[in-house]
C-alpha cells in the first residue's frame, strides 16, 4: 500500500490516507482481503501520529472499505467490491455521456450510437 502524504495539501493527513486507500481500492491495487499495515507501522513509515492514522482507518471502516479482525489485523474489506463496481460505472457512464454528446452534436442517430455501442461491446477485446 503506497501513502504518499503533503504537508502542504489544503486537505487534513487523515483525509489524504483514506481517499489514497479509496483510489487504491478503486483501481484494484489493493482487493478485498488483502491486508494492509497496522495502525503503528504506517504511522512510523509515514512518520505521523498513530492518532492521525487510527482517524484515518476509523473513517475507511465506518465507509466500509476496511475491516478490522482482532489478533490477525486490518483488511481491506469484502464489500469494497460494490464500491469497484460503483465506480467503474461511474467511469462507463462519463464516456458514454460524452459520446452521446458528440452524437448530437454531429446530428448522429441515437439508433445508430446504440447499434455503434453494441459493436464494440459484442466485439472481442484486442490483447
């Protein structure tokens, strides 16, 4: 798990931890029961209060990104899969809003955007 924090970001420390954590789970860097340091050890790595990370991790558990299991340690949590899947919606949906705006833009048929749209996803994906 990769933190990289700033002093000089206008954003709290705790802040930046849980939306890097996010953006890993997110992209798929860190799946669901994988592991991620203690509380102690990212502080020390990072070199901040245990405070800071401890709000830190409370805010991702809370969100349902991590999950705390006594005596084994922190895990990314099952569930950050819905949120994968969320976003990688939430990414879908931004392409195709803006190819249904160049459609109308260039006086493009919304029946031949849909049959465009069916091409490409019945076509096999190139390796």
């Amino acid at each position: 798990m990769d933190i990289i924090i700033s002093n000089r970001a206008g954003t709290p420390i705790y802040e930046q931890i849980v939306l890097q954590v996010k953006q890993q789970i997110a992209q798929g860097s860190l799946g669901p029961g994988e592991p991620i340091p203690s509380m102690r050890a990212l502080a020390r790595r990072l070199h901040i209060s245990v405070i800071t990370v401890q709000k830190a991790y409370e805010t991702l558990q809370q969100d349902g990104f991590i999950e705390t299991v006594q005596g084994k340690g922190t895990f990314v949590s099952g569930a950050s899969g819905e949120f994968i899947r969320e976003e990688q919606l939430r990414r879908i949906e931004e392409h195709l809003e803006a190819a249904a705006t160049a459609a109308r833009e260039h006086d493009i048929p919304e029946e031949k955007l849909i049959q465009l749209i069916q091409l490409f996803y019945k076509e096999e994906p190139s390796s």
